[in-house]
C-alpha cells in the first residue's frame, strides 16, 4: 500500500448543498475499512461543520477553519494551530458594519465585496494577516495559515507522509492542500484553475466523484494515479538526444552495475540527491560504510558499534527522517543475516505506511548473493523502488534480479552489464549498437519497455561523496582488498585488513619485508587498486621512489601521508 491516507474538502468535493449522502459515507467507510486513514479539510467553523455533518467520527482527523484548527472526532480533543483573532480587528469590522461576519477559534469570515474593506483595516492596524477567498466566501488568517499548512500539521500527527497522501477538492482554497499531497484529484464539478493543476479529474461530480476516487484507489493506485502526473518529474539522467530517465514511484527495482572505481556509487549518489531534493524518505543498507558521509541521513552504527535494528525502524516511522544502516561492524558473513531480518521489517513497514519511499542496496551481490537457497522466502514479492548496487550483477540471487526493471551499466564495461543480468536470469540479451560510456555517463535498459540499451549521461552529484574514513581507517576490506606483507622469500603472511592495521604493520615488520614491498611499489598499488585513493598513492610512489636509506624515515613519512587524509587513529580494529 503506497497513498495510505485521503484528504477531502467539505462543500463542493464530499457535499453539496452543505449535506453528504448516505452512498458517500458508505464509501469513506469502506476506505477507512482498508487500514487508510481519513482527513477532512474544511473552511468552515467546527461547530458550524457539526451541525451539518453527523458522520465525523469516520475521520481520523478534521482540518477546520482553513487550516487553523485540528480536530480529533474519537476524542473531541481540539487544537489551535494559529492563534486567536485580533478583538480590535473585529471590533472595527463591525463598527465598518461588515456584514454577514463570523468568528471562530481563529478565522475571520465573510462573504465578497467585503474584502476592500477587510484588507483596508488590517492596512490601518498594521496586522500580518491574509485573505483566502472560495467561491465568494472571504476568510482572514494569520499570515502562513491555510489548508496546506493545516493538513501538513495532520498528517505529522498521523506519521504520514505527504508523498503518501491524495487530495482532493474542488476550490481555489483546497490547493495549498492538493500541492502538498503526493497526488491531487479534482471532482468533475471543480473550478476550472483547479481542474488545470490536479493530476486526475474524476469524471463524476461532488460525493459521485469522490465515491469514483476511492473505488478506484481501492482497486489499483497505480490505475487511478497514473505515474508522473503533472508534477515536476524526478529526472535522473537523460539520453544523447536529451530525452530524460525519470525515476518513478511505485516503478520496479533497480540495477547500478560496473567494475570497481567505475563510477556507480557516483550514479548513486547523484540518484540519492534527486530523491533527497524531492522530500522521499530514503533508507541506505551500507555493508561497507560507503554512504556514512551522505548528508540528510541519520547513521546508524558504524565501524565499531553493530547498528540496531529497532533504532532504525523507530527512526524511519518519522517521515522526515532518512537512514543510513553501516554495517560495517558486522563480519561479512553475518552481514547478509542480519540485512535480511531488517529488509522484512522494512518490506512490512511499506505496506501500511508506503515508507520509505527508496531504498538503496549497496554491494548487493553480499547482501543478496546468488548462492543463497532461502532468498525466495526472505524477500518480498516485490521490491519497489529500490537501487542496487553491485560490481557483480550475476552474483546476485536470481529472485532478486527477477524484481529489476531498470539497468544501468557503468564504466567500461557498462554496455556488459546488461548481457551479464540477461545470463544470470537466463534471458536473450539485447543489443546494443555504439560506444561503451565515459565519465557521466552509463548505458540503460528498461527491460519492461522492447527498447534496446542506449547510452545516458547523469549528473555529477553536487557534493562528492567523501573518501570513506572510518571504513578504510578501521573496518574491513575483506581478503581480496587487504595488503599482505610477505617479504622477499614469501616468509611471511601478515594481513592488514584497514589503514589502521597497515601502519601498525609496516611500523612493526622487519626492514628487509618493508623495503622489498616499498622497492616493488606495492604500498603506491595498494592505495591506488583496493583504497581507490589516487592522491595518497602518488604521494606514497614519491616516498616510495625517493633516494632515502633511511628506513625509519619512509616508514614515518608514508605514516604521515596516511593519517593526514583518514584521520581515524591508528590502533588494532
């Protein structure tokens, strides 16, 4: 379940002639029968709604006084979210003999061509109050104060994000609501302004169109809201003829491939800040600590502390708050255990509140390796909105690349990405005429769409993701990227799995081992090929190279040239 909530105005939308028939109330309460909460947003004054309205009760929460005031109907429990009006306003209102006028908790009503006369006395009183008209009606508000600002107010309340919210109404004050929620809708018998700005019209009018909204999301979301609608789209890359690669909602998984320093976690950061600038809640599943520096997201756990699953899921049931989950604490082989526990929690968490919105699988071929036999039970049966990242998209479990609609191979040899996926499933590979793509760009495949590959360029991403401190200072790289010191007759095999370990080692061996490894430029290579480190490894090939005898003195110097860049201390992990 993605949109978990429906937002409602009053009159013109669920009512019309101020009453809401029986059919309609049928239809809201089959909508909130679904596990989906209810909010209705209205102009009018509670008591005026309570008067007309007697179903209230099937809304979690009511929105009155165009945003001003939050009602709760299971309790009776009232919040002002703006405050009262000023008695000197309306004192001087009915002196001007303003007519009809109405005061609530903190609106102030009335109906055109009163609004010359309102707006010259909130002039002469030097008050920071504004005007909202609808359909003739003239209310005054506290400056920031409308529907919008009200329903956001109650969707925070339910823990729902506006992403996962529909909207919809029929006036020029319903749209700073229909703005805010993930999609607008507008009944058939809706102004024409607002009919232009929504992403869906329903095709009947008033409670007929609302009843037509909710059968349709109750049957399909994606029927009823087709992807995209009229909002800015969320463009991640574009093609050598400059049509562009939209990331979607709801849309299948994702595959970011590509050998080693390709650029592919490149791709993935600059993705992530498309979905970061555009208010998604984001989770990144970090086995390696490559994401620790990515802004707007709250770590948890690092190279030292295993990171909490519950911390994590109380974290993420605030809309507004990204994660980032490092594992890089756990030992490699209990990294995919301890991954497939969380991704079903997660899995559960989207189905009643649509969030995260993204997830981000990095090093997949670990967290979802092919050889695993209990992967069809762990993962769901569909995995939306979600990247992977791997260097080896045919070590991954085949149930997981079953759930890929989007590839996107980088480097290289990124136009061998797609053939490699098209093998591991065991799928015809499609063609691809062209060259293999460079810095920026990748090629891409939409497997559900009959196209062949074609080459993309994407945006660099706007802040570089940093060199990864604390992994390369203190965790573990693994065997195949750790240096092993072994000297000139192979008499030793000493493993330093991190910087940390490395300088501590290379402080420690004897002179014989440490100069046939810096005579061999192995120190330089190590930094280059398995830290990716290309600055530190020109200084060290300097230091490395340098007519120095003085063993210490290198030792010292390279010491330096490391810790100046990761500046994690140098003990034991």
């Amino acid at each position: 379940m993605y949109f978990v909530a429906l937002v409602t105005d009053y009159d013109g939308t669920l009512a019309a002639d101020g009453q809401v028939d029986a059919a309609t109330v049928e239809a809201l309460r089959r909508f909130k029968e679904s596990g989906r909460k209810l909010i209705l947003a209205t102009g009018r004054e509670l008591s005026d709604l309570q008067a007309v309205f007697s179903e209230l009760d099937v809304f979690d929460l009511v929105v009155a006084e165009n945003g001003a005031l939050i009602h709760l109907p299971a309790t009776g429990e009232e919040r002002a979210i703006s405050p009262s009006p000023d008695l000197v306003f309306i004192e001087r209102l009915r002196e001007l003999g303003v007519e009809p006028l109405s005061v609530g908790h903190s609106i102030v009503a009335t109906w055109e061509p009163n609004e010359t006369t309102v707006l010259e006395v909130i002039r002469d009183l030097g008050l920071d109050l504004q005007l909202t008209f609808n359909k003739g009606a003239v209310m005054v508000l506290p400056a920031g104060v409308n529907k919008g600002s009200g329903v956001k107010a109650a969707l925070e309340q339910l823990a729902i994000s506006p992403r996962n919210a529909v909207g919809v109404g029929d006036a020029e004050n319903d749209e700073a609501f229909l703005r805010l929620c993930g999609r607008s809708v507008a009944v058939a018998n809706a102004l024409p302004a607002v009919k232009k700005g929504a992403d869906h019209v329903t095709k009947g009018a008033r409670g007929e169109g609302v009843r037509e909204l909710i059968d349709l999301m109750l049957e399909s979301e994606t029927a009823i809201l087709p992807v995209g609608g009229k909002r800015q789209p969320l463009v991640i890359a574009k093609d050598l003829e400059g049509k562009p690669i939209v990331l979607e909602e709801l849309s299948g998984s994702i595959l970011i491939a590509g050998t080693s320093g390709s650029g592919k976690s490149t791709f993935a950061t600059s993705i992530l800040e498309h979905i970061a600038e555009a208010q998604f809640q984001f989770c990144i599943l970090d086995p390696e600590g490559d994401y620790s520096e990515f802004e707007g997201a709250v770590v948890v756990g690092d190279a030292e502390v295993t990171p909490s699953e519950k911390h994590t899921l109380e974290l993420l049931a605030h809309p507004a708050t990204n994660v980032t989950v490092n594992l890089l604490s756990l030992p490699l082989a209990d990294r995919p255990i301890f991954f497939a526990g969380l991704l079903g929690k997660i899995a559960e968490m989207r189905a009643t509140s649509g969030r995260p919105h993204w997830l981000l699988i990095d090093e997949a071929h670990h967290m979802l390796p092919r050889g695993r036999s209990d992967l069809s039970q762990i993962l769901p049966q569909e995995l939306p909105s979600s990247l992977l990242v791997t260097v080896h998209p045919d070590a991954v479990s085949r149930d997981a690349l079953r759930l890929i609609d989007m590839v996107l191979g980088v480097g290289d040899t990124g136009k061998d990405v797609v053939s490699s996926f098209c093998r591991a499933l065991g799928e015809p590979s499609p063609e691809m005429a062209g060259s293999s793509p460079t810095v920026g760009q990748a090629v891409f495949w939409r497997r559900s769409s009959g196209t062949p590959p074609r080459l993309v360029s994407f945006e660099l991403p706007k802040r570089e993701l940093q060199r990864h401190k604390r992994k390369y200072a203190k965790g573990d790289l693994g065997e195949d990227k750790s240096f092993y010191f072994r000297g000139p007759n192979g008499q030793l095999n000493l493993r330093a799995q991190n910087l940390s370990l490395f300088l501590q080692l290379a402080d420690g061996v004897d002179d014989e081992t440490f100069a046939y490894h810096a005579e061999r430029r192995d120190y330089s290579a190590w930094f280059r090929e398995s830290i990716k480190d290309e600055e530190l490894a020109r200084a060290v090939a300097e230091i490395e190279s340098s007519d120095e005898e003085d063993l210490r003195k290198k030792r010292a110097e390279i010491r330096v040239a490391v810790e100046s860049r990761y500046t994690a201390p140098a003990t034991p992990a």
